[in-house]
C-alpha cells in the first residue's frame, strides 16, 4: 500500500545508489558445476564493443541481450549460463555448465562457447581460471597428495576448508599448458548461493592479486628514474651551500627541471599505485570472507597469498613513498633557491633604483643650470632690445638717456624671465613639494 505521507522529492540518485547493493549477485551453483572465468583488461573506449559482443552471443543462443547500459548481465543460454560483469579496469565473463565426467578439469565449460566470438572479445587476459566444483566427503578427509597428482601435475598445492568447514577449496596458483589456472571446490553442504559467493570470492582473490601486482612492473621501471633524482637533488644542493649569485639561476633551472620530471612520472603512475592500494585492500577482505579452517600439510589460501603479494606490495609502497618525499624535497629546495634568486634580483633592482635616482639627480642639476644659462641668454637678448628701443627714441628727440635706460632693464628683465621659466616649469612638472 502507498504511503499518503509527503515527504521531500527523491534524490536523482536515490534508486540508483540503493539497488547498488544488489548488484551483481553470485550465481547459485549446486555440485556438480563447471565453470570458466576470463577477467580482461579493459578500458573505457571497450564499453560498447564489450556490450555489443554480449549482446551478439545472448541474440545468438535466443536469449534476450543485456540493455544498452547495462554493466552486469546474468542469463541461461542452453548449452551453458552466461555471468558478465563490467568493472573499472576490466570486464569478467563466467561460462557455467553441468558437471558430465569423472574428470573434472576435463571438457571444460568454455568448450561450449563459440570459437569465433571469443576471439572478438576486446581487452586482454589478465586471469583466466577452470573452476570445477564437485561433491566432497562428508568425513572432511582430504588427500591432498593424490589431489595434486590427480589435477595439478604434482604442483605443491594451497587449499583449506572454507566457509566453516561447508567445503574445501584447492589450487595451485599456477597457469596450466592450456592457458588456464584450476580450482576444485568439494562442496560438503553448502547452500547454492553460498557456494556461488565462494567461487566469486576465489576468483576475485586471483585476479585482485594480478590486478594489485601490475603495480610491480611500473615501481620497478620508476626506481632508476628516482635514483637518478635523489642523486641531482644531493648534487645541486650541495653545489647551492657554495654557490654565489651567478650560478643561482642555473641550479634553479636543473631544480625545475627535475620537479617536472618528477611530477610528469607522479601523473602517469598515480593512478596505478593508488589502484594496487585498493586491490591489496580486496584481496584481504575476500580472504577473510573465505573463512579459513586449515587443512594440514597445506598453506591456507592466506599465508599463500600473503606471502607472494606482501613483498610486492611493499616494494610498490616503498616507491611510492620515495617519490613522494622526492618531490616534497625537490619543492622546498626549489622554494629556498627561488627566495635566493629573487633576493638578489631585488638586491639588483635596488641597484638600478639607486643609479636612476642618481640619474635623475644628476639631470636636475643639469637643467638648473641649463635654465640659469637661458635666463642669461633670454636676458642678453632682450636687454639688448631694450637698448635699441633707448637709442631710437633717443635719437627721435625724446630727451632720454639710453644707455642708464639699458642698464635698469637688466634686473628687471632678469626677474620676470626667471619668473617666467619658474611659472612653465610649474605648469609641466607640478609645484616643488
């Protein structure tokens, strides 16, 4: 029945989020069963063509396809079930048929699946696994010896009772000759669902702990490079202790050199540590999900596990904690030589400042005598106007005498010149402070 209550409009991510939890759910699987899990690296350019090759085999068998944003896709296609699943870095497929032989890594269930569409999957392999689960003792007694001889050429073998003794699980982490590693699950009295969550969480173990391991290869490609770093950041630290200002600018263009090395290999492995962090964290989590009891004379699927991964997951750790100290040392080396270079820069434009002003003070003086010339000049001229203004009116008849005439202009054309340059000057340059 409908609530009538109103409450706030759902988030546009309510249901979304919600059903998540329910999403990809283990298939129930009852002994006996054959499975073949392929997990492929995939990147997000492969979503439509890993959509359209699921959807081809599901229209091939008349089954309906998956919808067009489906991520997770579950149906029965006669001859065998179809599980796919997508997932960030890869995709995952489970091929599901009936246990029909005595020998239970024999006619595997990927035998059924047509040829030519696995060759057009997109991605690559990154784990591929046989899984057989068959019925196991109820006494819990396990041979693990003839185990061994019987379905993993002798391999030394990891297994343990799992799920509280409700089965026993074995493989040998190797791949066979035929491209494929194996897993036999003795199912003593597991419920369907529950042994489909113990098969996923085996699968996932395996290909969590490859996903994780890829991380490897890239820590120890990085190694060289983070030598070679740690050695010029000594070398041009120890050169800045002597240095004096005109080789600043040189270490300081070898320290931003080294950061942007530094900081392009810390974009282009980021992701992949942090990725391994992640996977590691998966790989303990469905472990102990398993839970363990040991069978002895076996290492259990933890210590196996454990053992191999944790060095490698170290190591990946230890790198990238280098890196990261790395560049936190590369940035206050680079902060410290770029206070010095900018220190002498100001040191520098201080000095130029200081020649300018006496620059200018020079000019200042120049001009004042500059004007005290023109005052003499522009005086001299108009003194001697003066004068042949006297001397014409003298010789007119004016009784005048023109040289004392000449002579009382002088101060009084001295001072309205000087005045006169003053009031120009103002106008230009404002008013002396």
């Amino acid at each position: 029945m409908a609530s009538s209550m109103s409450v706030p409009a759902d988030h546009s991510l309510r249901f979304e989020l919600s059903n998540e939890v329910h999403a990809r759910p283990p298939e129930e699987l009852v002994a006996p069963k054959k499975l073949t899990y392929l997990a492929c690296l995939s990147d997000q350019n492969n979503r439509q063509a890993e959509w359209q090759a699921v959807s081809a085999l599901a229209t091939q068998f008349g089954a309906r396809p998956p919808a067009s944003d489906a991520i997770h896709y579950s149906a029965d296609l006669g001859p065998f079930r179809l599980k796919w699943e997508r997932h960030a870095e890869f995709s995952r497929y489970n091929f599901i048929t009936a246990e029909n032989s005595d020998q239970p890594f024999e006619n595997a269930a990927i035998n059924v699946v047509p040829d030519e569409w696995l060759a057009s999957l997109p991605g690559e392999t990154i784990a591929a696994s046989h899984v057989a689960i068959r019925r196991g003792r109820d006494d819990g007694v396990v041979d693990h010896d003839a185990l061994s001889a019987a379905y993993f050429q002798g391999n030394p073998m990891v297994g343990a009772y799992l799920s509280g003794g409700a089965a026993a699980g074995f493989t040998d982490f190797r791949i066979a000759d035929d491209g494929f590693s194996r897993v036999l699950i003795e199912d003593r009295h597991t419920t369907p669902r529950q042994a489909g969550r113990l098969v996923q969480r085996l699968l996932e173990i395996d290909t969590y702990r490859i996903m994780a391991m890829l991380t490897l290869p890239v820590a120890r490609t990085l190694t060289p490079a983070l030598d070679d770093g740690e050695r010029e950041l000594a070398a041009i630290t120890h050169a800045l202790i002597g240095t004096d200002e005109q080789n600043e600018p040189e270490l300081l263009d070898r320290l931003t050199k080294l950061q942007a090395e530094i900081e392009s290999n810390d974009a282009k492995t980021q992701f992949r540590f942090g990725a391994a962090a992640a996977y590691y964290n998966l790989v303990h989590r469905r472990i102990a999900d398993l839970r363990e009891d040991r069978i002895e004379g076996l290492q259990t699927f933890e210590e196996f596990v454990e053992r191999r991964l944790a060095p490698a997951m170290s190591t990946c750790a230890a790198v990238r904690s280098r890196h990261e100290n790395l560049s936190q040392h590369l940035a206050r080396a680079t902060q410290l030589l770029s206070t010095r270079v900018n220190i002498a820069s100001e040191r520098q434009n201080q000095g130029i400042l200081e020649s300018m002003n006496r620059r200018v003070e020079l000019q200042v003086r120049l001009q004042e005598t500059v004007e005290g010339l023109s005052i003499a000049a522009i005086t001299y001229y108009i003194v001697g106007l003066v004068s042949y203004l006297a001397k014409g009116l003298q010789a007119s008849g004016i009784s005048l005498n023109a040289p004392l005439v000449t002579a009382l202009s002088v101060p009084v054309v001295v001072l309205t010149v000087a005045l006169g340059l003053r009031k120009i000057r103002e106008m230009i340059t404002g008013p002396k402070g």
